[in-house]
C-alpha cells in the first residue's frame, strides 16, 4: 500500500471518527438497531474538531503526494502507468468529496431530517 494510499485511508477513519457523533446514530436507527445507549454515542462530540482536523491532514498528505511530489518510478513498475496515476486520483476526489459530506453532516443533516 502506498503513501498514498495511507493517508486516504487514514483520512477516511478519522472522518468516520468526526462523523461517529452524527451520522452513527443515524445509521444504526436506520438499521433497525435501537435503545437507550445510543445517545452516548454524542460523547464524541466535543473531539469531532480534532478528527476533522486529523481528516485534513491526511488529505494534505495524500494530495501532496499525488500532485506535488509524485513517485520516481522505473518504466517497468506499476506507479509508472499513467492509468494508475488517474486512478489514484479519481479515487482521491471521489474519497474526498464522501468525507467532506461525512464531515459537515451535522450542518446540513438536519434540513435533510426536517
């Protein structure tokens, strides 16, 4: 797994982790799951600032080393493909888009639960 990669990864945990407050919930009710203990799930307010800040580094990184600092690759090996570069960069924006969605949940969720 490359850099890259990582970081998107990472960048989507730590979303999930800014979005755990909110969009949890949500989830769970829609799953059918219920009860009381749901509603401690809002503990994790008052960290969705430092996930969120933890998400934006990862996508820095990520995009730093898909834009800024791109791979030195030999002809035969797989970064050298340009296919895979476009992949890799179609797939970060597409990342990027759903954790930004995840992210700013508690601003538009309620006009969408309205």
């Amino acid at each position: 797994m490359s850099i890259g990669n990582r970081s998107l990864a990472a960048a989507a945990l730590a979303a999930v982790g800014a979005s755990l407050c909110c969009v949890g919930p949500l989830l769970l009710l829609l799953l059918g799951v219920g009860g009381a203990w749901i509603a401690n799930l809002t503990a994790f307010e008052p960290y969705r600032p430092l996930f969120i800040g933890v998400t934006l580094l990862f996508l820095w990184l990520a995009f730093r080393k898909l834009y800024l600092v791109p791979e030195k690759c030999s002809g035969d090996e797989l970064c050298a493909n340009p296919a895979v570069r476009r992949n890799q960069r179609t797939l970060f924006w597409g990342v990027s888009v759903v954790l930004g969605l995840l992210s700013a949940f508690p601003w538009y969720g309620p006009l969408l639960l309205n």
